[in-house]
C-alpha cells in the first residue's frame, strides 16, 4: 500500500513539476494563455491514383484477334487445373497424370505456337508475403514437371499470386483444397 | 528540488525497463485516474463530439498508462466547483476539450487539464487540424502529448499514418493510408492487383508497393503528396519490398529472376541488386537487423517454414527460432523477435496462429495471442508496441499489442481484408 501511495505521490509529482523540462511538449501556460500546436501531418496532402491507368498489358490479358482468343480459350477450359496438398509444393502422385495430359494438349498442333503463364495459387492460410513464394514454388514444381513432359521450357512463364485469386471464396476445407493449385494461361 | 525531481523521473522511468519476453510486468503500481469531459458549443454536432471523445478515450486506454472512465462527461469549459473535481470519480486528472470550427473547415480544440485533486488548471493548450476528416489525427496528437505530460514511455507511434494494402475481389487490391485505429482512410492506390505497401522513409511522405497490373510484377516508389509514381524494378513470378533500411536507402526485396524466390538488398542510389539467401526452397520476409548489417527472414530450409537471419555478404545462416513447426512471418527491433507461428500440422486445429515474442538474449518465449489468425507482425519504432494482422469471425482488423502492459487491441476492417502493412 506504502508502495501505492508512494508511486501515485511520484507520479504526480513528475506530472506537476516536470513539465518544464520538456519544452517540446510543455503544455503549462504560467501567464494563463494557451499555446497552440499543430496536428497535420508533414504528408498533409494525400494523393490518390488509378493503377490500371498503366501503358503496360495486363499480366492476365493477352492481346489476341477474336479467333486466336477463341482458341486460347478452348485451350485453357481443357487443361487441367494442378492442386497441393496444405503447405506443399511438390507434385502430388495423383496430379502427375493430369500434368502429363496438359503437356500433351499445349504440345498440341493448335497449341504449340502460344507461350505459356503457370500461375501458382495459394489458400488463405499464413502470411501472405509466404504464401507468394508459396505459390510461386507450385508454379516452378508444374513447369518443371511440363518440360520433362516434352513441353519446351522457353514456352513456360511463371506468376504467383499467392492467396489473392480463390476459386472458392468459402472458408472450409473443400475450398481450400481447391485454392491450393496452379491454373495456365496462353498467351498468343 | 530539481534534482528531487530529476531522481523521480529516474525511479519511474526504471519501472519501465524491462525484459518484454517475460509476461509478468508490474510497471507501475497504480495508473492515474483520468476522466474526460466534453465542453464543446451545442452548436457542434453531437455526433461529432462523440466520435472525437470516443478516439480520445480509446487512445488514452491504448496507450496503457491511465485508468480511463469510458463515460461521456460534459462541462462548461471554465468549469465550477463540481466539474472541476468530480469527487465521486476519485480522479487524479481531468481532460477538458472545447472542439470548434474555423471558416476554413480548420478544427480546433482547446484542451484543459487538471488536477482533480486540487480542482486547479495545470495546463492548457490549442490544437489545430486543417482538415475535418483527419480529426482522429488531432485525438492522437492530444493522447501523445498527455502521455509525455506524466512521463510515460512515448506513445508518439500513435501519430504515424498505417499503410496497407486489401483485398476487394479476386485479383483485386487498393492500398490504403490510414490511421491506427482505421477510423481515418484514405485509398491511395486502386484498380487491379496491388500489394505489399511499405513505407519508404520515416517522413512517411512516399511509399513503395508491388503492382501486378503490367506484363511482370513491378515494384513502384509513389509520392504520398503528388501522386506520381516511379518504376523501381520488374521481375519475373513474384516481386515483394519487405523492408527499407534507416536511411531510406537500401531496400529488402524478395524476386525471383530465376523462377527462385531470394532476398536480395537493392541499393536505390546505385541501382544495384545484392543478393542475400541462395536456398532452392522458399526465402521471403526480409527485415534489417543488426544496424542494418543483417537480415531476418523467414525460410523453408529445415523442411518447413522458420526464422534465420545472415549477415549481408555472407554465407553462414544462423536458425533464430526453436520453437514451433511454422513460423511464417517475422518482424525484429533490437534485440527482440516477434513472429506468427501456426499452432497444428494441420488447419483445422482450434488454435490456429499466434504471435510469439523472443529475445535473442534470453530463451524465452512469451505468447502475444491465444485467438484467431494473428499474422504478419510489424514492430513500432519502440520494441514496446507491435502491430498485427487479425483474422476473427471472417473479419480482418488491425491489431495492436502493447508489450509492456500485456494488453492487445483490435481495429476491424468493415469492407475487404487485409493483405499486408507497414507503420
């Protein structure tokens, strides 16, 4: 208790007569006038702007004639969508088979001249800034296992988008099974 | 008498010092009693007085140093026998505020404290914010300076803008400045994938981030003020700026020009890439350490992911945590550590992520959290205060842990989800 009062005593003490020791922050006014102190930021003027108004392409649009982005479409609703087991990048025993496939599809007549952007996806589970690598990994573990299918690896690009693409929004094992994958686009 | 005061600062500020890993902190044996009392003009909008009493009080409860009453008091601003002494509140402080408008839209508050005590004005002063919106700025500015008044620790990172970046769809990202409590935002960046905002100097006035909207990932520097941004680098599968050394000159990036995520040092003035890690798994999460010598980083080369750290230039990895089978993110500050590491081996363990604090001096390890999904752990200026991300109930929020008080706060974010932050 003795201890209490004596820290509360301190306390105020410092509170009352200390003050002055400070000048930076001295709020004490001795001829009973207040000062005055400014809140705004050295940022004072906040700028905003549009990112899409960039001259560059967009990384998940080509640019293709009506029949070239026809085929590409048909292309990518026929390749199989790769997915991981939670936390992994290596490619499932299951998934080897579907790789082998989809190499065979892109090496295809109708296929062979577009270029290839693996993008590797993560869940929402962790960090995302992990979960970029994460999916970067997955993406690497798929063109790898394409060109030892035939594909030609200066065909392959790689992207991850760690956790910012789901193709299922829900939050339950079923979705994120489904979020853990790499997806392919074909660019012209 | 000044020297008595002098040993006083010194007694209480020895109360501060302490080892943060050790849970069990008794800092001060009783926090002053603080009320607040609202004498603004009927004139101003209730509802306005409210939500600046509403941060002030939040404040002054964050910063851990008073005993606040949450209750909404009001008074005249010259206050009477009554007012000026609250008996049945048995205060040690009152903190009057008087808010106005200017023409201009400028706010101003007159701030008043007394001693509850003697029922006497200690002190006062006029605060000014030139814009309405940024009034959360103007509570903070009175909570630091009150604060500094009794001599407690600094709570001045109360003061600084957050930047983050959050989710609004698929592949879709703004970035935002805010302030701590999020009641201030302010989008500053819109339109396609932008992520990993961080702050490029301590003026807080440009900041760097990652934007996926061209043909590779690019890092970009932008100008808080103007608006205009500036390309850094481009880089194939993936682009991240975890960290900007003291001076603002150096910067810790994680790329992948190899289809091999690396952390790398890139020197602004020269234009020059260093690369730090070489491992053929996964490297991210770069911060400087050591006087920005060294750098922690998160990494997956003992089979999942944990913390080490290597001296720029060299080769020799030293493994920082042995504790957890998946830490996955990491902040440090002196001689302190604090990352989030998952509690399973799988994910549908009740608990899932929680922070930890290390010291590298010691070997223990205090846990910060015990609910939710806390990630992405970011240090103060001070090694007493660590902002986080928090995932709870399907909503993000800002979190802040004050280490000293062993007290954790949360700001959630109504719309979106929080992907990144720096402060």
């Amino acid at each position: 208790m003795k201890l209490l009062l004596a820290s509360l005593t301190l306390a105020m003490l410092i509170f009352t007569g200390c003050s002055q020791k400070n000048p930076d922050v001295d709020m004490t006014s001795k001829d009973g006038k207040s000062t005055e102190v400014s809140a705004d930021k050295k940022a004072d003027d906040i700028s905003g702007m549009d990112s899409t108004n960039s001259t560059s392409t967009d990384m998940s649009k080509g640019t293709a004639t009506n029949s070239v982005a026809k085929a590409i479409a048909t292309l990518e609703n026929s390749v199989n969508k790769i997915y991981f087991d939670f936390d992994k990048y290596d490619i499932r025993p299951d998934m080897e088979s579907k790789i082998k496939e989809n190499a065979r599809l892109l090496n295809a007549m109708n296929a062979k001249d577009f270029s290839i952007k693996v993008e590797g996806n993560s869940d929402e589970w962790g960090t995302d800034e992990y979960n970029y690598a994460l999916g970067l990994k997955r993406a690497k573990s798929v063109k790898e296992s394409l060109i030892s299918f035939g594909v030609n690896k200066e065909r392959i690009m790689i992207v991850s988008f760690g956790e910012s693409n789901p193709e299922c929004k829900a939050s339950n094992k079923a979705c994120w099974d489904k979020n853990r994958r790499a997806e392919f686009k074909l660019l012209p | 008498m000044i020297k008595k005061l002098l040993v006083c600062v010194a007694l209480v500020s020895s109360l501060f010092a302490y080892d943060a890993t050790v849970e069990i902190v008794k800092k001060m044996d009783k926090l002053p009693k603080i009320a607040l009392q609202d004498a603004s003009s009927s004139d101003i909008s209730q509802s306005f007085r409210k939500k600046f009493f509403k941060i002030l009080v939040g404040d002054l409860r964050v910063s851990s140093h008073f005993d606040v009453v949450d209750e909404y008091l009001t008074s005249s601003y010259d206050g009477n026998l009554e007012e000026n002494f609250l008996n049945e509140l048995k205060l040690d402080l009152i903190l009057r505020f008087n808010i106005d408008f200017e023409d201009d839209g400028t706010i101003i508050a007159k701030v008043k404290l007394l001693n509850a005590k003697s029922g006497q004005v200690d002190t006062q002063k006029i605060y000014k914010i030139s814009k309405q919106n940024r009034y959360p700025f103007l509570a903070h500015k009175i909570a630091v300076e009150l604060n500094n008044k009794i001599g407690a620790p600094s709570v001045k990172w109360m003061e600084q803008f957050v930047i983050f970046s959050k989710y609004t769809d698929s592949k879709k990202s703004e970035i935002v400045i805010a302030d701590y409590t999020l009641s201030f935002q302010k989008t500053v960046v819109k339109g396609g994938l932008n992520i990993f905002p961080k702050w490029a100097n301590k003026a807080q006035n440009a900041f760097y981030y990652t934007s996926y909207n061209g043909a590779k990932p690019t890092l970009y520097r932008v100008d808080v003020r103007s608006g205009k941004r500036k390309r850094m680098l481009t880089g194939d599968g993936m682009l991240v700026c975890s960290d900007v050394s003291s001076d603002g000159n150096k910067l810790i990036v994680t790329m992948a020009p190899n289809d091999q995520a690396d952390i790398y040092v890139y020197d602004i003035n020269k234009k020059e890439l260093e690369k730090v890690t070489s491992y053929s798994g996964i490297d991210v999460n770069g911060g400087f350490i050591d006087n920005d010598k060294r750098v922690v980083f998160v990494s997956d080369r003992l089979g999942y992911p944990n913390i080490f750290a290597q001296k720029i230039g060299s080769k020799s990895v030293e493994q920082m945590v042995y504790h957890g089978r998946n830490n996955n993110s990491v902040s440090a500050f002196d001689n302190y550590i604090v990352y989030s590491s998952r509690e399973k081996s799988s994910e549908f363990g009740r608990k899932t992520f929680n922070l930890y604090l290390i010291s590298t001096k010691t070997d223990y390890i205090r846990q910060l959290t015990a609910t939710g999904k806390n990630l992405y752990p970011r240090f103060a200026d001070d090694s007493e205060t660590i902002m986080f991300i928090k995932y709870y109930n399907n909503q993000s929020a800002l979190g802040v842990i004050r280490l000293n008080a062993n007290k954790s706060y949360h700001f959630p974010l109504k719309v979106g989800k929080i992907q990144s932050i720096d402060w």
